[in-house]
C-alpha cells in the first residue's frame, strides 16, 4: 500500500509543494502519493481528528494554518516549539509530531549573503507563520544587531514575540507597517524579509509597501513567495539596486527537510530543482 502525503492549506491551489514531492518520490523509487487538499480553518481541527490522523503517514501545512497546527500534534519538535508554528507532521504509531523546516529553508537562502557580517539592521514584514520561521533562521545564522517587525494587527506582533522572546535581538520593535518609523526603518535597513503572502499567484499586482521606492544597492531584499519568483515588492528593489532573493531555495530546503523526516532519505534536488523552476518559467506572470 503506498505511503500518502498532503499539504492542506486555505487556498492552496497555488502550492508547487505536490510537484515537488510527487517528482522526488519518483525520483528515488518510492511508492508514495501526496495531494493538496484545501482546508478551510474552521475545519481544520475536525479535518485533522477524522481524515489526516487516520489516513495520511505525514503532511505539510501551508497558509493559514501554521500555528493552529502547532496545538493539534500530540509532540513538538525544538524547531516548532521554539517559534509556536508547524508545516511538517510526521504520524508514527498513531501520534503526530509538528516541525517547522521553513527554518531550514530560510537559513539556505539567507546564510551565504550575511554569513560573517554583525551589526546587521533587519526588518521582517509580517507575523505569521512564515515570520516566525525568518525569527529562528536569524537568530541561528546570527549577526542581528536590531529587528524592526512591520504588521497592519498590533496584536499579532505581539502573538509573534509572545512566542519567539529569546530568539530576537534586545532592540527589537513592532511598527505598523503604515507608519513614518517603519518607512524609515525600511530604508536603513541592510536585510528585509517580507514574509506576508501579498503579492502571491494569483493576486502579483499586490505588495505590503505599494508606495515604498526607497530600496538602495547594498541592500538585501528577501520575499518568502516563490510563485511568482519576482514579486512587485521584489521588482521594485531589484530596480533600486538591492540584492533580492526569491523564495524558490527557501522553497526548496523546507521541502527536502520534510522528504528527510517521512522518507529518511535524502531528496535528490538535483532532479527536483529542473522540474520546478520549469513549472514556475511556464506560470510566471
């Protein structure tokens, strides 16, 4: 009997997630099925009870239920538990067990331009689930000197320090993201991670700062959407001169991690790599 993966999410129609793991499976001979399946979140907790514990060996979790998912396993893993959200569960012998590999894939993409560099004054857009995972992946790589989180709730970015205190620096702020302070923060910035899904496939005409020309070389610009790979907010800061990165690694690694944890084999992202960034040339918009 085949082993079956999910990735649930609301919506979830623009998830690459089932390409690329259906490649890798493929790819290595295994006899597994994973299929996206659109869970809306007031459904989510019944969903997980009478179909994904009893039916599913492993799946990921997309918008918006990174969090939620972390109060339905039955374990934490240290890298769910440290930032309070989970897009990977393993059931083994009837128990789910949460990790967060999007830490994985933001150290993958961030580490080669920062590795070696202190003092760094970074702003993170967002504080969901993804911004959660960019809170452990700066804390790991190291070399924050301040953090500046941009959100439109208040509350959720106090959700966000609530459970990620002892990962951010000592000069850490919540602005909101329409505020003199946050433009200014993001024009001093060295690093900026936008970590909200504006701008996603298919609604590429959005961005979190519309108004915001003020990117400068030196820069680093990072958006975690990799669908499209340049985003109107990446656009923009590429015109500027910024080093920009897209979400494809970030993308990518997460998914490796999570293959490792089911399979307990490595992915081959040499094969899966191709296929993906073919897709993505095919769809992009």
């Amino acid at each position: 009997m085949s082993d079956r993966y999910a990735i649930i999410g609301f919506p979830i129609s623009q998830s690459l997630s089932p390409l690329l793991h259906s490649t890798a499976f493929r790819a290595v001979g295994l006899d597994a099925t994973y299929e996206p399946i659109a869970v809306e979140p007031k459904e989510l907790d019944r969903f997980v009870a009478s179909t994904l514990r009893t039916s599913f060996d492993g799946w990921n979790v997309t918008l918006p239920h990174k969090q939620r998912m972390a109060e339905l396993v039955d374990v934490l893993d240290e890298s769910a538990r440290a930032v309070g959200a989970v897009n990977t569960v393993v059931r083994r012998d009837g128990r789910l067990t949460g990790y967060n590999t999007d830490v994985d894939g933001v150290i993958q993409t961030l580490q080669p331009h920062v590795q070696g560099r202190n003092n760094l004054h970074t702003v993170l857009i967002g504080a969901g689930g993804g911004a959660r995972a960019v809170v452990a992946g700066l804390h790991r790589i190291g070399g924050c000197a301040s953090l500046n989180i941009l959100v439109r709730t208040p509350t959720k970015g106090a959700s966000l320090l609530s459970s990620t205190g002892g990962l951010v620096p000592a000069r850490t702020n919540i602005l909101s993201i329409a505020s003199p302070e946050a433009f200014e923060a993001l024009s001093n910035a060295d690093v900026i991670v936008q970590s909200t899904p504006l701008g996603m496939h298919p609604k590429v005409d959005d961005s979190p700062v519309p108004g915001f020309d003020a990117f400068r070389p030196g820069q680093i610009v990072f958006d975690l959407i990799y669908r499209p790979r340049t985003t109107r907010f990446l656009s923009t800061a590429k015109a500027a001169g910024a080093t920009v990165l897209d979400g494809l690694t970030m993308f990518l690694y997460q998914g490796a991690a999570a293959f490792q944890l089911w399979t307990g084999r490595a992915m081959p992202l040499d094969a899966v790599r191709p296929v993906i960034e073919r897709e993505l040339s095919i769809t992009q918009v």
